[in-house]
C-alpha cells in the first residue's frame, strides 16, 4: 500500500510565498488544505489570496484569527467570538465547502491546551471537524533540515497529515524537492483526513477529544 499525505499549510495567506506555494502545487497537479489566519483574511489582500487558493481547487479551514494563545489557555470571555466565529464570517464569504478548524498548539505540540470547552461546544454547534497532525517536521526553525524529517515522518507512518507553514520564503524553497521525493516515491497524496487526527468530525465527538481539551 502506498503512503497516504495530506498536505496542510498554515498561518498564511502570505502575498510573497502563498502565490510561490500555489505555482509548486500546481506544477504536480497536487491540492492541500491552508489553514488561514482571520487578521490575514480582514486585509483586501490576504482575501485576495484566500480566493486564488479556493480557485485553485485548494481547501480552506479555519486556525483562528490571532494566532496567538491556545484555545485551552484563553482565559478571555469572549475567545471563541474573537478567535473563531470572526475569522469564519471571513471565510463564509468565500469558503461553502467542509467546515475545518485546526487549532493552534503553540509549535506544534499537542494536548489538552489545544481547545475550551467552549470552543468544543462552538465547533460542534457549527459542524466543523477539527484537525489535528501527525508530522511538524518544523520548518519555521530549520528551513533547510525540514525535509530530511518531514520524510522521515512519512517512512514511519501509512498516513501523514503534515504541517508546514506558506509564511516562510527559505523553508518553502525546499518544497519542490520535498513533493518530488514523495511521487517519485509512489506516496499517494489525499484531501481525505484520516479520522485518527479529526477529534471532531463532522460536528460529532470521537473518542479521542478529552485528550485535547482543557476542563478546568
């Protein structure tokens, strides 16, 4: 059996490195899910590419408007409006596929930091699946090292939801090698996520979701 890849970008849209990341997809005919910033989104530009992203047969899912503290760790009040339901009246407008929101785990950690149980409640009122990852092979620290681990990451595993980052202009030169490796390889690459990285699909709990939940 061939090795599964889902490819995933977040925290863009960038106007220099988002354009370079579609341009390297395309060559391949590959799609990817880009997990959007909301304060990217609310520039006429970052809407911009927000929109040559879904037109270019991408997916488009929600990470939050700020980028800034877990989802578990917001103590605001008013988190979920601020982080959530902003930043998806963004993507409403331009976005009627799957709902997704992946959270931010504060370099790609995970656990109960990850969501409230607000955001629970919100996510599953609104009937987004929640996407997780298996592989931060951590291109914002190594733009060069990256690849060398992310392949590693596949080698071990029959399905890789990968985390990389269409922000950063070093890393992503490294992304042409990276999808070559991979086809000639005879990986199988897929927007289809696997349910063991999803603790919430489709507006419905799975079992794994008090693994990344804060209750306190």
């Amino acid at each position: 059996m061939p090795k599964r890849v889902h490819l995933t970008f977040d925290n863009g849209p960038h106007p220099v490195v988002t354009p370079y990341v579609l341009d390297v997809l395309q060559r391949y005919d590959l799609h990817a899910t880009f997990f959007v910033l909301g304060k990217h989104l609310d520039t006429p530009e970052g809407f911009a590419l927000a929109e040559q992203i879904r037109d270019a047969g991408h997916q488009l899912g929600n990470h939050s408007y700020s980028h800034e503290i877990p989802l578990g760790e917001d103590t605001r009040p008013n988190a979920v409006d601020a982080e959530l339901q902003r930043t998806q009246t963004l993507l409403d407008k331009i976005w009627t596929g799957p709902r997704y929101f992946r959270p931010f785990g504060g370099g790609g950690h995970l656990g109960p930091h990850l969501l409230s149980t607000q955001s629970v409640s919100w996510l599953v009122e609104h009937q987004f699946t929640c996407v997780l990852w298996n592989s931060v092979p951590g291109d914002w620290k190594d733009p060069d090292g990256w690849l060398e681990k992310a392949l590693l990451d596949i080698e071990q595993q029959d399905e890789t939801v990968i985390v990389l980052h269409d922000i950063l202009p070093d890393a992503m030169r490294q992304l042409d090698t990276f999808l070559q490796t991979l086809l000639h390889g005879g990986c199988l690459f897929t927007t289809e996520f696997p349910t063991s990285i999803t603790p919430i699909l489709k507006g419905r709990r799975q079992l794994s979701l008090p693994n990344f939940v804060n209750l306190s």
